[in-house]
C-alpha cells in the first residue's frame, strides 16, 4: 500500500489516497483516536470512485464520527482501470434488455456479475491485508454496501468481517443464492420497495436465503435513489452494535 494523498476534512477526519498495487482506494479515520479501531469497508456501484465519492464521503464521516476508519477501493473495470471486453460486451446487452422493456436474463446477469465477483472479492481481501496492518487500524471489519453478490461471497469467505450492511438494489445471479445460505454473520440490509432497477420479490428471496441468525430488512418505499436519510441512521447503529 502507498498512500499518495492526504488532507484533513473540515470535521478533523483524516482522509488518504492511497494505491494497493494498480488499484487505487481512499482511507478514513476519525480525527482523534488513542487506539486502534474498528473498520468499516465501504463498497460501491461499478460507476468509478470519482462519481461516487460524495456519497462515499458521507458515509465515511459518518463512521468516523462514531468512531471506525472506513476505507474503499475501486472495482475491478471500473473509473480509470483497464476495462475488461466480456465485462462491457454484459453492460452493452442490459442496456438494451431495459431500454427494450425485456426482462434482463439469468445470462445477462451471470456475465455482468460473476466475473466482477470473482475479481473483487480477492482485492478486497488483499486490501484488508494492507488496512489492518496499519498502526491506527485493529478490527474488527464490517462490510458496507456495493454489489450485494459481492458483499455475499466476502461473507463467506472472509472471516474478518464480523457484520454486513447490504443493499438490495442490484442484480444477483441464481449461483449466489446457495452462496447466501452460508453467510452465518448479522445482517443488516436495505430494500427500496418500489426500485425500478431491481426485482423486489428476488431481493426478498435473497433475504429468505441467507443463513445468518441475526438478520434485519428493512423496507422503505421509494425507488433506487430514494432512500430517506434515516435508513442510514439505522445501518449505523447496527454497525455501532457489532463494532464495539
């Protein structure tokens, strides 16, 4: 890890850029913290983190303020990483499957979300690597938001992350529901009700499916970009509860 950047919020948080070999990340911490904290690791949409930095931004001030680093790297063919052909040629396909009005198919979702899924996961495990070697950072680890599909397999394969806040809000291939029934950590996810972009009745399947004892949904109308400003309020609570 290298970090290239750095300067201080006007609320004292820390916020570093960093680079993890070719993948570039940001890292917050509280403005004054006389030991090591907990982790949160905030995941996205595959839209690039300069797109997503001001919702990324909040969300880590947010934890900062209850006192947890956050941290979050770009995904693989996404802002300015080497896009991938198979991965472009699925985003081409869905864009017409929607604006066709056609239901977007199980192939479609296969080529669009496992690859990603395959190469995510292990850089966020390798990034995990590089955070808790960091003086200023001890664990534990919670996973936030993104591609649920990849939020599903860290789940499960990720034994450091103690608790997982996901958003029902993308696509999820059939394969990955055998995967959420061994996700065994609490859960914390957020459905719109009325999302266009995603189908209500698989997220609430999804939701069946995983395997976790202490799982929570919570449901708000409104559509992909409606979530009312409380829902956050609620993932940090739930995030306050397993961290400390």
């Amino acid at each position: 890890m290298r970090f290239t950047s750095e300067q201080r919020l006007d609320d004292g948080v820390l916020e570093r850029e960093f680079t993890l070999g070719e993948i570039p990340g940001i890292l917050w911490t509280p403005a004054s913290a006389s030991a090591p904290v907990p982790l949160i690791l905030l995941s996205h949409p595959p839209l690039g983190l300069h797109k997503m930095y001001p919702r990324l931004v909040a969300r880590a001030r947010h934890a900062a303020a209850d006192g947890f680093a956050a941290a979050t790297i770009e995904l693989p063919g996404s802002g300015d990483r080497p896009r991938w052909a198979a991965a472009e040629q699925a985003r081409a396909d869905l864009r017409r499957a929607m604006e066709a009005g056609e239901p977007v198919s199980d192939e479609i979702i296969d080529a669009l979300i496992l690859p990603l899924v395959d190469k995510a996961v292990p850089e966020s495990q390798a990034a995990l690597d590089a955070l808790l070697a960091l003086p200023e950072i001890g664990g534990p680890v919670a996973y936030s938001g993104g591609v649920i599909s990849v939020g599903i397999r860290l789940a499960v394969v990720e034994p450091r992350i103690v608790a997982a806040g996901f958003f029902a809000g993308s696509f999820v291939p059939r394969a990955m529901f055998e995967e959420a029934r061994q996700v065994t950590i609490p859960l914390h996810v957020l459905l719109q009700w009325d999302d266009e972009r995603n189908d209500r009745q698989a997220a609430l399947d999804l939701f069946d499916a995983f395997g976790s004892k202490e799982k929570t949904l919570h449901a708000n109308m409104g559509g992909h970009t409606g979530v009312p400003q409380f829902a956050g309020e609620d993932a940090a609570g739930f995030f306050a509860r397993h961290l400390r």
